[in-house]
C-alpha cells in the first residue's frame, strides 16, 4: 500500500467526521470499491470477533453500532486463526493488543464486495473501529482445504500494518495538540520523540533508513506544519 499525505488534513465540515463514506477504501481490492458500498455489505451482514476486542469508543462517545458476539475459543475456526496469529512476530502481536486492534469475519460473502475479476474487495480496515473484515468464508474454506497457517498470517500483517500506522499517527497528533495548547510552534524534538514514545511496530534502530527513520521523513513536514487551530479539532 502506498501512503499518501492529504493536501487537507482537518476538513473543516464536521459532518465528515461521521462517515467514511468520502474515503478511499482500506485493506485489500481490486478496481474502484465505493466506501459507501462497502459500508453497506458490512452493516448488513452478520458479524463475528475472533480477535481482541470490538471497540466501540470515538474520542470517548459510544458509536452507534451493534455489540458483536465472539466465537467460543473452542471452535475450529478459533484455534485455526490462532494458529496464524502464533506465526507472527512477538513485538507485532504485542502492538495489535497495545493498539485494541481486533480481527472480525463477516458472513455471508466470499467477498465483501464482487463486481468482477477487476473490481472486487476482499479485506477492509476500519479505522474508527480498529478492526479488520475478513468474510468467514475466507477464513473457512482456507481452514477446510488445508490451507497453511501462514496464508492468514500473511494476510493479519498485510492488513494491520497500515492501521499500526494509521493509530501512530492519530494518537501523535492528539499529543501534539496538548503540546499546542501551551506553545506556539512544535520543535524537532517533540514530534520525532512523540512518534518515537508511540511507536509498537516500527523497527527502529537510530539509523535513518530503517522503518521508523523512513516513516518518520515522510511525515515530518505535515506534522511540523500543524499550527495552534488544530488544539480542539479532532484528531
């Protein structure tokens, strides 16, 4: 996935703020996907958390949405999906936890969205809620074939990397706002050690070209370029 910097990073209609309908989809497609669309397929179908916990919270207010059930820790699919999650890295599973990030299946669908071989979704990352979709389908009928655990496991990392970084930065800029309620410009040391305080996922070893080196250059203007007017704003 590449990461794009937003020409405008606060839009100033708050209604936005309500819906990701106006976003690019996140997580895994083919073609055009509509946000919107895939919204919807989600909303209506039955929905299952077999990782972490469903987060409900926006900036402390409960969304309006369902309360999930979860699999019993029993169940096949359970100890399948374990299974994949035992191939990651410690420090990544670690971050997934530190983050609330959770894993939930969606049924009904092979895909969330199928228009054709060309436009086609079959993961998304909900920011908000901090959880990536993954039609059960999937799940099942790679669990059934004897699929190896690592065909998940590729797909756990695929997804929850740019929501690791998503959450870096979200939670950054709500630092750097308490940070601008009592100054007037963000010095160098602030933002990379900030960044640095928050990071879980990033390899970082002081050297420029490793991950957080890198991660840190490419956003190091559009942090250094947030003024005072964001304090309040959300984040």
């Amino acid at each position: 996935m590449q990461y794009h910097v937003p020409q405008q990073l606060y839009p100033e209609d708050p209604a936005l703020y309500q819906s990701g309908g106006h976003r690019p989809t996140t997580g895994l497609r083919e073609g055009l996907v509509h946000h919107n669309e895939l919204n919807d397929a989600i909303r209506m179908n039955p929905k299952t958390v077999i990782f972490g916990q469903q987060t409900r919270l926006r900036n402390g207010v409960i969304m309006p949405d369902e309360k999930l059930p979860r699999f019993h820790a029993g169940h096949d699919m359970v100890k399948f999906f374990y299974s994949a999650v035992r191939q990651l890295p410690p420090y990544l599973v670690d971050a997934l936890l530190d983050h609330k990030i959770s894993v939930t299946l969606v049924e009904g669908p092979s895909l969330l969205v199928f228009h054709h071989a060309r436009e086609h979704q079959s993961f998304h990352v909900g920011r908000t809620r901090r959880t990536i979709y993954i039609p059960e389908r999937v799940l099942r009928e790679a669990n059934d074939a004897g699929y190896d655990y690592w065909a998940i496991s590729e797909v756990i990392i695929q997804e929850a990397l740019p929501l690791l970084d998503y959450l870096l930065i979200l939670e950054t800029i709500r630092r750097l706002q308490e940070h601008l309620k009592t100054h007037l410009t963000l010095g160098y040391y602030i933002v990379k050690d900030t960044l640095r305080r928050h990071n879980k996922h990033l390899r970082d070893t002081d050297v420029p070209d490793d991950e957080f080196g890198t991660f840190f250059r490419y956003y190091a203007d559009a942090l250094y370029g947030l003024k005072p007017t964001i304090r309040d704003r959300d984040p």
